[in-house]
C-alpha cells in the first residue's frame, strides 16, 4: 500500500445481520456501520455524518483528559456545544457512568432522532455505546476512536457494555454504530504503553486470521511504535476488516464471532480479579493468549514453535504487569463466571497455527489450573 493511496480515507463496511430476524423483515433487521480509516478524518466528522444521516442533534460523550487533547478539534468539526463527560479507566466502565449520560442527555432535551458521538478509548466507547443502546430504547451512536485498541477493536462490531464488580463486561447489548472514524493523528498523544496495549490486540488479530499481519508487526515493530503511517496505517485498516468480516458473518457471537475471543477468557478473568487496576485491557488479552497458546500445545493443536513464536512477539513488544502474586484458584473462579459459558460449557478458542484457531468447549479446570501455573501464577 503506497503513501500516495494512504492520503485518501479508506471506506470499510460492516453488514451485520442479527440472528434472529423474520423473513417477512427485510433489510429492517440489518444494521451497516460505516467505518472511515484516515488521517483527519475528524475534521470531515459533519459532512461523513451527514452523509450517513446522523442526526442533527448529537452528544460528544468523553472523558476530561481525552477532551483536552481532542476536544477542540471535534468541537469545531461538528460546531457541538459542550460534552458530556464522565471518568476514564475499566474501573469507571460502570451503570454509575451510564447513568451520568442519561442525566445529561434528559437535562439537554434529547430525543429518538439524536446521536451520541463516543470519543475515546474503549472504555469510553463501551459505556457510551450502552448508553445509546438503552436511552429511550436505542438511539444513533457514532464511535470516535482516540486509542490503537479502540480503532483496531473495540470501536467495531457493535458490543456495548460495562463491567460488574464480578465480573467483565456482564452486562451489555449489541449496538452497532452508525459510523466509525477513525484517525491515526489521533494516536499521537497516546502513552507508549496504551499503544502497546492496542498492538497486542492487532497480535491477536494476525493469529487469528493473518501471518501476514502477525509478521508484519513481528519484523517492523519499531516502524509501528514510531507511528510510521506506511506501516501503521495497513495495520489499522487489516485488523479492522478481519473484525468486519467476522462481525458481518456473525453479529451475535452465535458461532463465528468467538474466534475474536481468543485471548480474553484468561484475560477478563485477570483484569475482575485485579478490579481492572492493574492491567491496561491489551496487556490482560496478552497473557490470555500466552494461556491458551499453551493449552492449544499442551493437546497436540499447535506447534511449539509457533507457540514460541508468540511469546517472542509479546515479549518484544515490551514488559507485561506482573502476575507472580495473583491467584489461581481466583482466576479460575472469575473464568467460572465467564459470559462465554453456555449450558455450562466453557467456549474456549485455541490457535491451530498462526492465522487460525477453533474453539473447543471441553477445557477442564485441571487444564487450566495447570497453564496458569505454568503462566506464573501462584497456587
């Protein structure tokens, strides 16, 4: 992909078709987001929002530190008044911040017909995306990716939702936004270990669909972390039609849709039994993949060399939080509570090799007990 191609936004399509639909509904029950990959993509937000009819009558929902770096620029893009703002972190991904929106958007007079605009991370995203979702049963939600992690992840496919004291994410809805923009400037202002944390998710991505992907970030990893556009931009726009591919096939996690769970059964578990302190998500996704890369070995599934592999490209990313002092058994109860258990099996995706997985659902706590002690947590 050439500079010259990447100074123009890159349209990408999520047709996602719920599972239960009528056939008497027609198109009624499909839901398109449209997703803009681009640099200043948010100075165009008016004129791509109005091409999408948006709204007119839409609410900027962030945090105060993402507001005071992007804030202004979005502002004067859309010709907004003020935003409603509510606290960042996993630990403020809750009903008390969702609740904080409803009581703006009610003071502010909003109706059926207005849209919230998420700008932020994926914490940000999630919780206003649930707002949306819920306020008088589902208005427009338009998502303004600020991290890696959200525009590569969490911005796309339509989950929505906030964190329950015991557990991640309990408690959601499928809500997909309308449009998705995307802007890799936006990434300038991004921490190294927040940038980090969204490239474990491009990681999970290239093991899950792509070696190209995987190789990539693998061999120009000081290419990605220096935002060099040629390099970074393929990267975002790859890993976000592997997710528009899966979610347009599988909007509801019904069968397909798992695969994007690879990583995520240990690492949710991580972040509930830390009270989501002390992993940045990424970071909990990494040592989640670490987990079930060794179950996957540990059964004959996949190679140890591209086990190895793995780890490498995780560790060359740079450290991980510790985990020598968490518990197994705690994990293990957390991994009890996970939503992907169905009639009380656990769906739990393994790789096979580096750009394919399948999901088993006969993983025993032995199993587990056993790769979490291997990962380094106590007994």
């Amino acid at each position: 992909m050439s500079l010259d191609v990447l100074k123009e936004p890159v349209r990408v399509e999520v047709h996602a078709a719920p599972a239960s639909r009528s056939p008497h509904d027609g198109d009624a029950g499909r839901s398109t987001s449209t997703i803009w990959i681009g640099d200043h993509v948010i100075d165009r937000a008016a004129v791509l929002l109005d091409a999408e009819h948006v709204g007119a009558q839409r609410f900027v929902v962030s945090s105060p530190v993402v507001w005071r770096f992007h804030g202004a620029r979005l502002q004067q893009a859309l010709g907004m008044g003020d935003p409603i703002l509510v606290p960042d972190g996993e630990r403020f991904k809750n009903l008390q911040s969702v609740s904080r929106i409803y009581d703006a958007l009610i003071r502010a007079g909003a109706d059926r017909s207005s849209a919230i605009v998420a700008l932020g991370g994926g914490v940000i995203g999630d919780t206003a995306g649930f707002a949306a979702a819920t306020f008088l049963r589902g208005i427009t939600l338009v998502q303004v990716p600020t991290t890696l992690l959200g525009q590569v992840d969490s911005a796309i496919g339509g989950k929505v939702g906030v964190n329950h004291v015991l557990g991640k994410n309990l408690i959601g809805a499928f809500h997909q936004p309308a449009v998705v923009l995307s802007d890799p400037q936006l990434l300038g202002t991004l921490p190294r270990r927040e940038f980090r944390s969204g490239l474990y998710e491009v990681v999970k991505y290239g093991m899950i669909a792509s070696r190209d992907l995987f190789d990539r970030v693998a061999h120009h990893t000081k290419a990605v972390f220096d935002r060099d556009p040629a390099v970074l931009v393929p990267t975002i726009i790859d890993s976000c039609r592997i997710k528009a591919d899966v979610v347009s096939k599988d909007e509801r996690e019904s069968g397909l849709r798992r695969v994007l769970n690879f990583g995520h059964t240990v690492g949710h578990a991580l972040e509930a039994v830390t009270k989501y302190r002390r992993f940045l998500h990424g970071e909990a996704i990494a040592y989640g993949m670490l987990a079930a890369a060794d179950v996957a070995v540990a059964r004959g599934a996949l190679a140890e060399r591209e086990r190895q592999a793995l780890a490498r490209l995780i560790a060359q990313l740079g450290p991980l939080p510790p985990i020598a002092d968490l518990s197994a058994a705690e994990v293990l109860e957390a991994v009890r509570r996970d939503k992907k258990i169905v009639r009380g099996r656990l769906h739990f995706v393994i790789a096979i090799q580096i750009g394919a997985t399948m999901t088993i659902d006969d993983v025993t706590e032995d199993e587990l007990q056993a790769v979490l002690g291997r990962l380094g947590l106590k007994s």
